[in-house]
C-alpha cells in the first residue's frame, strides 16, 4: 500500500515509479524521502535550494557501503568455507570495488531510472547510487529482505565467483606478494611531473606523476604514468606483471 505521500504528478512519476519498482522489486513506502535524496540530489536547481539532500545522500551511501559488505561477507564466509580471511578480504574487495559496483549498477538499468536525459558526470557516481540505494532499502524494509535483495539482484545474478578468484584485484598487490614469495628486493619509486597546456589557459599545467618498478633479481624495470601515485604505481606493476609472465616463467610453481 502506498503511503500518503505518494502520488503521481504526470506520467514521467508514473513511469519513474513503475522502473523503480521492477529494481527493488517493491514500492518504497517513504517516497517522499526517497525523491529528496535520489532525484533531488542529482538535480544542479534543487541542490542549490538545499544542500541537505546531497548530505542525505552521503550519508544513506556510507549506510549502504556497510550493509553491502556485512551481507558480502556473510556470502563468502558460506560459499568458500576453506578460505581463509585474507583470501575472503580479497574476493570481497573485488566485487565491491568502484569498477564493478559501477558495472553492477548499468545491469540493474539505474542509469535509466536516475540519470535519464541527464549528463553523467563520471561512471563512479553509479556505484555510489547503488550503495545508496541498499542504504535506502535497509531502511525500508530491514537487513534480512535487504540480503535477499542483494543476494537475489546482484551475487546471483552480477557476481561470478569463480571467475573474481582468479582475477587480479591490483597488480601492484601481486607483483609484491610474488617478490616477497620469491625473495625478491622490489623497488617503487613515484616522482611527480608537471606538464603544460596550452589548450586550455585558464588551467596552465596539470600534476601527473611517474612511477618506476624494478625488481633486480630477475632484470625488471618499468614505468607507468597516472593522476595519481596510486594510479601510475598501478599502470607500472601491470606492466612488471606482463613481463614477469614473459620472461621468468621458472618462479611459477
């Protein structure tokens, strides 16, 4: 049943309402609330006139960032009884990563329900949404229908175990785990640059920073550049990781 204060103004609500409710699989019944934080907040106008619906929305996805791990974990803690909790914290990690929320969140189409005929600003915002929106039905409807939401809509359907298990979550995580199990001294060495543009003068120069990745033992020195110190550490071990793979075959057992 609907609550009071629902009701459709044209029939834009009505479709808005009716997509909604094929995601979470019931109609929420704070609507009200609902509109504030997940349409409101995405809204340039509406912001501006107040500021606490962004906030809400902040605060519904560090909610929904912690239930989505617990049930995650609970998940894994069954499917994989002989793991154990480093290998648990790594499958997790990979399917609750930006790259694969946002990935989860185009499958479940949320990007017609909140960002139709509107600019999206960056990819990353979808995983955002989607934590917020499990913050959104805990409250609504409890942890346990929650799970089931999330079990039913994303890990049955969006999450390939055994496949996550295989995959690597950062390169730069391997290439040391691999040194150290090899007894290898492994060396990063990140400087920052600074480059000029000309296109754009209002923004002369923009940082970008280079890292070197050398593992002596066995002749490996590359180099990967990036935004950030994490991001070009990252493109620098996925380059050692190539070469390891290539060329020193033998370390593998």
């Amino acid at each position: 049943m609907l609550s009071d204060d629902f009701f459709f103004q044209n029939d834009e609500d009505s479709l808005f309402f009716k997509k909604l409710k094929n995601v979470l699989g019931f109609c929420p019944k704070n609507i009200k609330f609902f509109k504030e934080v997940f349409v409101y907040s995405f809204s340039t106008e509406k912001r501006n006139l107040n500021k606490n619906y962004y906030v809400n929305f902040q605060r519904l996805e560090f909610l929904g960032d912690a239930v989505l791990n617990s049930i995650i974990s609970h998940f894994l803690y069954e499917r994989l009884p002989k793991k154990k909790e480093g290998e648990l914290t790594q499958v997790r990690s990979k399917i609750v990563c930006r790259k694969n929320l946002n990935d989860i969140s185009k499958k479940l189409f949320i990007t017609e329900i909140f960002f139709l005929n509107k600019p999206l600003v960056s990819d990353n915002i979808l995983g955002n949404v989607l934590e917020a929106l499990i913050g959104f039905i805990y409250l609504e409807i409890g942890y346990q229908e929650c799970k089931n939401f999330v079990y039913k809509k994303i890990l049955h359907h969006h999450v390939n175990i055994t496949r996550l298990q295989k995959e690597i979550f950062s390169y730069k995580v391997w290439i040391i785990e691999w040194s150290q199990k090899n007894k290898f001294i492994i060396n990063f060495n990140t400087f920052r640059e600074k480059k000029e543009i000309k296109i754009e003068e209002e923004y002369p120069h923009v940082i970008t920073y280079l890292s070197e990745v050398s593992i002596s033992e066995c002749g490996i020195k590359t180099e990967g550049r990036g935004p950030s110190k994490k991001k070009s550490e990252e493109f620098a071990a996925k380059q050692a990781y190539f070469l390891i793979q290539k060329q020193c075959k033998k370390y593998f057992t």
